[in-house]
C-alpha cells in the first residue's frame, strides 16, 4: 500500500497467498495448543518448515524499520473493523522477494472499544527457555511494550480512528507466490 521509509504499510485478503511456518497453519485449522508449543521449539532447534497458505481474513498491516512490533488491523468479512493485533518481533528485514520477520511469541490483543489483553504469554516464556527469545530480544520487547501502549493511548499510528474505516481497493489482484518462494535462500 505505501513505503514512506518511516512506515510499511501492507495488507492481504481472502484468497492471497502467504508463506508461513507448517506449525502456524496446523494451529490456526486445528485451534490446538499443541502446534504452537511444536512451533516454538523447532524454531528454537533452526528446523522451522515453511509453508504456503490461502489467507481467509481481511488484514491492514503496519510496521515501522527498526521497531521490535507490527500492528495488524483485522476486518470481518463485512468490511467491519474487528480489532488490532499487535506482533511483538524483530525488525522487519527485506529480502528479494518482500520482507522477513521474526516472530517472538508475544502478542497484544486490542478490541475497537481499545480494552486490550496480551496474548501467548506462556509461549513467549517457553521460547524465553529455549533461547529463542534472548536477552536483548527481551529488553527490546519490553521497550516497545511502552510504545504500543503509548501509541494505543495517544490513537497515534495504526491506532489512528481514520484506519478502522479502511477498505481495500476491489480491483486490487491477487498477488502470486513466486514458484521457487520455499527454495529461495533466507538473509541472515
């Protein structure tokens, strides 16, 4: 949608194509813990498998370089806003084919009223033993902790009130995968 340099601002809907971890898509069909906790201590291992998968929601995503959050605005299948999603990971990094993340287990949870509950709490302590979640990651996740708070207080950012109106552009196509997406090397 736009790459101001200060803001990366993205978004996908029914249909489009992602590339994710196997665990990942095995939690979200199956709505079981199991996955996850599979999940975190493969990622721990470095045996992460990845995958593609067919997004069912409607998503507005945010992220800002250099920042250890993004902030994902769901929307029902209505147009409706549904609520924010704030990933705490680490910088976004580009690669050939888009941008990486980093997912560190945390998550922030924030309902349009703005009431929010954290989220996978119990992940991130696991991936905090594993070592998956070091101590830098950790002292930067409590930093950014502050700033979404402070930019969910001031409605500043994606918590703006003009984002929960936004609808995609219907002639927008769907993007394509690239053939080679899960063979192409990872920048480390």
């Amino acid at each position: 949608m736009h790459d101001t340099g200060d803001e990366l601002a993205w978004s996908i809907w029914p249909g489009v194509e992602i590339l994710t971890s196997t665990t990942q898509i095995e939690s979200v069909r199956t709505v079981r813990e199991g996955p996850r906790y599979q999940g975190v201590l493969e990622a721990a291992e470095g045996r992460k498998t990845l995958a593609t998968d067919v997004m069912g929601a409607t998503i507005l995503g945010f992220q800002i370089p250099d920042a250890y959050f993004s902030v994902l605005l769901f929307f029902h299948t209505d147009g409706q806003f549904a609520k924010w999603y704030v990933n705490f990971e680490r910088p976004y990094r580009r690669t050939p084919i888009g941008f990486d993340t980093h997912d560190l287990l945390l998550d922030l949870v924030v309902q349009p009223d703005r009431t929010y509950r954290w989220k996978d709490e119990d992940e991130y302590e696991y991936g905090r033993e594993l070592g998956l979640v070091d101590d830098t990651d950790h002292v930067q996740i409590e930093k950014a902790k502050d700033q979404v708070l402070a930019l969910l207080e001031q409605r500043r950012g994606p918590f703006e009130e003009r984002w929960t109106s936004w609808q995609r552009d219907q002639t927008w196509t769907l993007p394509t995968m690239p053939a080679n997406v899960t063979t192409i090397p990872a920048i480390v």
